[in-house]
C-alpha cells in the first residue's frame, strides 16, 4: 500500500493510494469505475451527469474535473497510473500491455494539454505492478514496444525470442517524453508478482495453480 496526501496547487488538497490486499477506501462502489478492456478508452468527467452516464462503461481512463469524486482502476499485474493538474483535474489509468503501447497514457496528456494547460505541472503516479525482471514476453507483445516510442523497455531473456518487458518503464518514458519533469513523477519500486502477500497478481496466481480473481484497488480524489 503507498498512499499520497499532498496539496494539489493552492486551492486543492489530494488524497490517493496504490491498494494491495489491505484497502482503506471505505466504500469502493461508490467511486467512479469502467469496465475495464485493455483499451486506451478515455473518459473526460466534468459534471455529475457524465459521471453517471461514464460509471460501468468499457474503457481504461478517466480524466475528472469534480471533487470529491474518486477514480479507481483495478490491476493485477497490469499497472495502475494517477494523475493529477494543479487547476483541480485528476486522472486514472489501467495499462497493461495493450493500453500502453495503445499509449493511453499519452492520449490522456494530451487531453489534458488541449485544455492549454501546462504539462509541467502535471504529478503522476506510476503504481506496483509486475516488475520488468519478472514479466517475460514473446515476440508478438515485444513487437508493439519498439524503443523510439517506448525508450529502453525490453531487454532479452535467456530464452530465445523471449523478452523482458518493463511497463512501468514505458509508461515513465512517455511521460517524460510527452514533458512532465522527472521531479513530478513516482515510480513504485513495488512488484505485484513478487509480493503476493502483499498484492494480488495475476502473473503470480497463474504459475501457482490459484483462483485469484481479485485486483489491487488504486484511487484518487481531490477536494
Ligand atoms: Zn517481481
């Protein structure tokens, strides 16, 4: 669990955490979720009313200008990102592989930069998630990170044609690249598939013949 209490600007006060098995979001229903798909699916909340019309919906972000209304993304292995400007938006993000290099983080910097606000400021949060040493893939995921985009994320394995990929480095990288300072930007050095005591991992559960059907909880809200 890490969690983040910070003041957001001048007006603002933000309240986050990256949730493993232990939770404290009182009541996670009651915050604003999407089906999630793998998709880099972005949904922009500015009233009430597209709030309720987004709840449930099929996608992967969502970018909010209402307080007092958490955003929650659910992973398992996949990884959590938060996001947050100081004029009062917030953002949550679910990237596996297939979000990330769909670059979904970038889609919702941008969102954010066509509102003529100031990338510079943005805080982001990259949250536990199966580390690169750990998440071994084949050609065919390798393939959708080529460097120029992605910056260094792969690295061979001892198998041929099997690849180390790290998609909290990715993410990283294209914050940077999209112009958020590396002093804004948090890079969990937690591991979902090597803590399975502390966090639910897909990877993990897997190898070790478990039903595991539950994802670690990751919310932000401002007020
Ligand atoms: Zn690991």
């Amino acid at each position: 669990m890490e969690k983040i209490n910070t003041n957001l600007g001048n007006k603002f006060k933000l309240k986050a955490a990256f949730e493993g098995k232990k939770s404290v979001l009182s009541d996670p229903e009651e915050a604003c979720q999407l089906k999630q798909i793998h998709s880099n699916i972005i949904y922009e909340i500015h009233s009430s009313q597209d709030l309720a019309q987004v709840r449930g919906k099929e996608g992967d972000g969502l970018l909010s200008y209402l307080p007092n209304r958490p955003l929650l993304i659910k992973t398992a292995d996949c990884v959590p990102i938060l996001l947050a400007h100081p004029q009062g938006i917030i953002g949550a993000l679910h990237a596996g592989w297939r979000g990330s290099s769909q670059q979904i983080l970038s889609l919702a910097l941008k969102k954010i930069e066509a509102l003529s606000l100031d990338l510079k400021e943005v805080k982001l949060w990259i949250g536990p998630a199966i580390a690169f040493s750990c998440y071994e893939v084949g050609e065919e995921v390798a393939k959708h990170f080529p460097e120029a985009v992605f910056g260094p994320c792969l690295r061979p394995a001892k198998s041929p044609g099997k690849y180390y990929l790290g998609l909290q480095e990715a993410n990283y990288y294209l914050a940077l690249k999209a112009g958020v300072p590396k002093s804004n930007l948090y890079l969990s050095p937690h591991c979902t598939f090597c803590e399975p005591q502390d966090y639910y991992s897909y990877r993990w559960a897997k190898q070790n013949h478990k039903e595991e059907t539950a994802r670690n909880h990751s919310w932000i809200v401002f007020n």
